[in-house]
C-alpha cells in the first residue's frame, strides 16, 4: 500500500504507532487507495 500511495513503509507504519500524525493529505490517500470514505477514516480516529 505504501508504494501506490508514493509513500516509505517507515512513515506509515510511525502513524500506525501512533508517533506521528497523519496529514490530512495522507489520509486522503489511504481513502483514495483502500476505496474508504474520509469521513470513514476520520470517525475511526475518534
């Protein structure tokens, strides 16, 4: 998933930790690639 969203393993699996925060452009690619809502995305940080 990290190579069709142009970014390192390394970066997502720090926001999978929690230590660093996903951007909301981020976030709009793991909706674009994993076919999720935003708002989907955004209710599960909650």
């Amino acid at each position: 998933m990290a190579e069709q969203m142009h970014l390192s393993q390394g970066y997502l699996s720090q926001i999978e930790v929690g230590t660093r925060v996903p951007s909301l452009r981020v976030l709009r690619l793991v909706a674009q690639t994993t076919g999720a809502k935003l708002s989907e995305l955004l209710d599960d940080a909650a």
